[in-house]
C-alpha cells in the first residue's frame, strides 16, 4: 500500500487526505495546533469563493483558477456529503460591491479593473443604483447609492468544511495527528517527528504559514505559538500576512449574501454566517505577527459594521481572530514538485485565496503531480521546479 | 542650490546626492515582485516606506520591509520612511526616532496630518516637529500645505527641503493652485522643493516639474494602476520631460497667435493680416 504523509491539516492538507485516501493511499497527517484551535488560515478565513470581486487585487492566474473553483466547489461538496452524509452550508448568492459615497472613485476603480476588454458582457458584474442595492440588502444602510453585484460568487461553511473532510479522509483510513509538529531538514530534505525521520513514499508539505522563516513571537503570547524551531523549514519567499476579523451576533439584522465594502485602504467583507452571526474581516498587514487583535484594527473594523448598517451597533461580539496568510513574492500559489529526487511535493502560497483556490489546485495535483502515486513514478533529471507556473 | 542644478536626473539635498526625481512609495502594490518591477522602471531616488500600524517587533519580523530593503541595496535609490498616520508632534517624533532605530537612516518624511480622513497637514504641530527633528540631527522633508509663510518657516529651521502637495492625498487631481506654486518657487530660489501627494497621471507630474519643482513624490497613480510597472515608467518620463522643459525655459503666454513662420513674402499676405 503506497504510503503518504501531509504536514498540515489546513484546506489543502486535509483536501489531499480525503482524496489520497480515498484511492486507497495509506494517509498520515500531522499538524502543529491542537485539534480544538487550529492555526489554519482555512479556520480564520471567510471562505469566499469570489473570483469576480479578487480580480483587481489578484494575479490573473488567481482569477483564472478562482473560475475554476467556482465550477468544481458544488459537486465537491456533493461528494463530500455523500461519503459523510453531512452537508456543508454553501451559499450561492453573489456578492455586493458598495462604496461610501465620498469613495465613489473606488468603484470606479473597481469597474475599471474588473469590467475590462477580457470579461465581455454585463454578467459578471451588474451595476446597481440605490434602488437596486436595497432590493438586494433591504436592511443594509440606505447611503449606498452605487454598486455592483457579482450573481456568481459563493461563499462555504468552512468550519463544517474542515471538519467533513477530515471525518471524511479519517473513513478512508487516513490518520490524523495533532499537537504534533514535523521539522523539516532543509540540508538533507528531511520532515522529522520527535527527532526520528517521518518515512512514507511521498511527503506533501501542507504547512502554510507554519514554513515561514522569520516568524515573529511575542514573548506575551505563547500559546500563539506551539512550535517554536522553525529555523530550517522555510522554502524561499513564503511570507506571513497578518489578518484580523470579528465575529458578531446580530439576529436584528438579516443580511443574506456577502457584501464588500471598498476602501482606498482597506478591503473590507461582511459575511452572514447563519443563526444571525457575522463575520467582518478583513485587516492585512506585512507582518509575521498572530498576536491578538489590535485596538486601533477593531476600531476600524467595529465602525465598519456600523456604517454598513446602523442596526448592527447593537449586536454583540462574539470572537476576534488573528492569524497569517502565507503569500509567494508574486501572490500566486505555488506547487514544488521534488518527488523523484526528495519524495515531495510542496503546495503552499494560497494567501487570502484558500478556498478560490484549493478545488483548482486539488484537480492540477490529482491529474498531475499525484496522478502517478500509485505507479512508479519515472525518473526525471530535473530536479525540484515550480510546476504550477502558467495560467489554467 | 538644487534647483539651479543643470542635472535632469540627480540633485542634492543636504549635502547627498540623490540619483532621481522620481520619488516612489511602496504601499498598495499588487504583490511585492510588482512593486520589484514597478521600482525598477521608476528608478527612484527615495522610496519611501510607512511604519504607520506597525510595532517595532511587526517591523523587525516583517519580509516584505526585507524585500524592500533587499532592492535598495541593489540600487542607487535611499529609504525614506515617514511618519503617516502621526497626528501630533509627539507621536511623528516617536516614529521618526523609531524609523532612525529600524532602518539606520537619519532621513524622514515628516508627516502630521489634521485628521484620518482629509489627511490634510497639521501645520502648527509640524513645525514643532520638524524643529525637534532637525535638532536630533535627521534632516528631515516636511510634507507641508503649499503656504509661503509655513514652507519659510520650515526652512529656516534646516529643514533641507520643503514638500508640498499638489492636492489632498490619493485624490489624483495634480497641482490644484498652479499660481501658488509658482509663488513658492519663485520666492524660494535656493530651496529644494518636491511637490508630495496628489499627483494622479504624468501630465500632472510633468506640469509641476515644468514649473520648477525639484522632484515628485508619489505612490497611488502607480502602485493602483492597471499595470503598475508600465505607469512607473511613463511616470519617469514624465518628470524627465518636465524637468528637461524647465531648464530649457518655457516661452511665456501670450493672448494673441504670433506665427511661427513670418508671413511677409507669401503671396498675399497683406491682405490677410488683421
């Protein structure tokens, strides 16, 4: 039985558990946080798949891929429930693009950017008045008075996600280990447990933000960070980029599909969570930073929720999380493929892409990379490269 | 001083030479191999970096200030930090101090706004800034209203040059009060003077160098542009051009059409002429 070990159980890691598994390859995952508070981006993130409204932020690939994703999430998630029975909350209903009328310029902005010579056609972005916005979001504040609405994107329960998959691979025989960091020896492109080498016939390094190298450790906040020897783990370029959310309940309110609020400086989201909770996030900051929320971040973001809609300085706070998307130079994902020479493969990069891109990106390393794991791989001189380099 | 300089590319400013006119912030890029690439075609002299929102810890730990650092070494451009975001004299001095501690450099773009959202310059705490600063020995570059009192104000104190803006910050307008400006330069022969903020297309860049500013200072119109790295280029152009024009000496205007080419031998031009 060919064996495989994945060294984070983030979106990607516990996608590739579940599939590996499922045909039959003998599955190992270890992660670093406990199995309570995981320190996945995946567990932070808003998991919106929305192509359209990354677009003038994202690389072109990104966008691309993200396209793809939105095909292949329904009939992933069908799957997925059909091998758990439990189904994942996946909300179909576009987005919302506003702006505050004395930032009208960004929405321009944005049309420029996302209604250009490569999108014919009105349907990925139709353009509303005031009347249009609160046909769509009735309770939302009426000083909107232009905006747009993407009817294609969509937006996943990640949570429920997260744990599907892993209950999921765990049927097929996959084994998941918590608490439980893996080193990797950079010299001699090792991945070691308690000092003894982790052996399997491929190792796929799903660790995200786990393999940045200059890693930022507040001494006040220890249980931020469970694995502290991080010194050799890093490949080239894999950075950190902080982001903060806030979670509040809001039964007053019904707001039924995420709503993107442009900023010159910030890129804001309002996402409904069901059972009147909100989510609103999200900060960025170039830095390796997973200490708790800052004041002057909930401020900004606390009277983001007010200006979106005066009824939500009411709600009460639930939660406010940090944690750190880990981005390439480009901010395009990278997938290393170094099996014939070291027996890995290296998929990371996904920066505040996660879920635009984790269903692409699992189909290229199924059809590809991973394609040959259950027969002998062939012998290649060319040594580890970036095979995820051209658009889809 | 600067502005008498022949050179359309370098001046000096405190005794340093600083290789362009182009001055290029670092915010807002797509990713940091774009903002690698956007520099590159800008070739700035200063680059100028915020530490506004960052711990000194947030700074330390931080690849993408190593990423920018790693390029300046590579070429002839210095870092700038500033103090975005201070709103009082005590909190841009605490920043600069900390700028100085991080990045080993004595420059600083002082900056003291009125309020987050006009983002406007606090004058009166400016000053008091900049004469803190200077006696700390940074040389410091306010960025300033384009008042003439507050721009001599700022000299006398040592500040090396004076800068500033065209119009509020981010809103691309280009210079707003031409005349003013004019003002400024021609009463502030020997100041350097770099035109901060407001500058949305190179038109407007070159509009200001035209009219004698030293340098420009800019980050939005690149880094939010379609194509960050085309535009840095056409905005180096631009300030070339402009600067060029400025030392070949602009006609005036005049109100009436004065030909060209003389009409006096074409066949019956006197019973054109008006």
């Amino acid at each position: 039985m060919t064996q495989a070990v994945i060294v984070g159980a983030g979106l990607m890691g516990r996608l590739l558990a579940w599939r590996l598994s499922k045909s039959g390859v003998k599955v190992s995952v270890y992660d670093a946080s406990r199995e309570d508070a995981s320190l996945s981006a995946a567990w932070t993130a808003a998991a919106m798949i929305a192509p359209i409204s990354e677009k003038p932020l994202c690389h072109p690939d990104v966008f691309q891929l993200g396209l793809r994703s939105l095909q292949l999430w329904p009939q992933l998630l069908a799957e997925l429930q059909r091998d758990t029975g439990q189904s994942v909350r996946y909300l179909r209903r576009g987005t919302l693009v506003v702006a505050h009328p004395s930032d009208a310029a960004e929405l321009t902005l944005f049309k420029n950017k996302v209604c250009d010579a490569e999108l014919p056609g009105e349907s990925y972005a139709v353009a509303l008045d005031q009347e249009g916005i609160a046909k769509k979001e009735p309770q939302l504040s009426t000083s909107f008075d232009r905006g747009f609405w993407l009817p294609d994107e969509a937006q996943v329960d990640n949570r429920t996600l997260l744990s599907a998959l892993s209950s999921a691979a765990e049927q097929y025989g996959a084994e998941f280990h918590y608490s439980a960091p893996v080193q990797f020896d950079g010299d001699r492109h090792l991945y070691r447990r308690d000092d003894s080498e982790l052996t399997a016939d491929i190792v796929i390094d799903c660790r995200g933000a786990g393999m940045v190298s200059r890693a930022h450790y507040p001494e006040q906040y220890p249980e931020q960070h469970p694995e502290k020897d991080r010194s050799t783990q890093s490949i080239e370029g894999i950075r950190g980029i902080r982001g903060e959310t806030i979670w509040v309940a809001c039964p007053e309110i019904e707001i039924h599909r995420p709503v993107r609020l442009l900023h010159p400086r910030y890129h804001l989201y309002l996402v409904p969570r069901g059972e009147g909770k909100y989510q609103l996030g999200a900060t960025e900051l170039e830095t390796n930073d997973r200490s708790p929320v800052s004041v002057r971040s909930a401020m900004e973001m606390l009277s983001a929720f007010w200006a979106l809609a005066p009824e939500f300085s009411e709600a009460r706070i639930l939660s406010m999380e940090t944690n750190l998307r880990p981005a390439t130079q480009d901010h395009r994902p990278v997938i290393i493929d170094d099996i014939h020479d070291n027996g890995r493969i290296v998929v990371n990069g996904l920066f505040r892409h996660g879920f635009l891109l984790a269903p692409a990106l699992l189909e290229k390393l199924t059809l590809g990379a991973l394609s040959g794991l259950m027969s002998l791989p062939k012998r290649s001189s060319t040594g580890p490269r970036r095979v995820y380099e051209t658009g889809y | 001083m600067a502005n008498t300089e022949s050179s359309t590319s370098q001046l000096t400013i405190a005794e340093t030479v600083i290789s362009s006119r182009f001055w290029l912030g670092s915010s807002d890029y797509p990713s940091p191999d774009i903002m690698g690439a956007a520099f590159a075609a800008a070739n700035p002299g200063f680059v100028t970096v915020s530490l506004r929102r960052q711990t000194a810890g947030q700074v330390k730990h931080n690849d993408y200030r190593h990423r920018i650092e790693e390029w300046l070494a590579s070429s002839r451009a210095k870092l700038l930090p500033n103090t975005a975001g201070a709103t009082s004299a005590k909190e841009a001095i605490h920043l600069a101090v900390l700028a100085r501690e991080l990045f080993n450099t004595q420059w600083i773009k002082l900056e003291v706004i009125g309020d987050d959202y006009s983002l406007q310059p606090d004058v009166f705490e400016l000053v008091a800034a900049a004469k803190e600063l200077q006696q700390q020995g940074f040389s410091v570059l306010p960025y300033c209203t384009d008042d003439l009192g507050v721009c001599e104000k700022l000299l006398s104190l040592g500040c090396p040059a004076v800068m500033p803006l065209a119009a509020p910050i981010g809103t691309g307008k280009g210079l707003l009060n031409p005349y003013q400006f004019q003002t400024l330069r021609s009463s502030l022969k020997e100041a350097v003077i770099v035109i901060d903020a407001g500058i949305g297309r190179p038109s407007q860049a070159m509009q200001a160098m035209e009219l004698g500013a030293d340098a420009v200072l800019l980050n939005t119109a690149v880094a939010k542009s379609n194509d960050p790295v085309a535009m840095a280029s056409a905005f180096a152009s631009a300030i070339e051009a402009g600067r060029r024009a400025y030392l070949a000496g602009v006609i005036p205007e005049r109100d009436r059409a004065v030909p060209s080419t003389p009409n006096a031998g074409l066949p019956f031009w006197h019973q054109s002429a008006p």
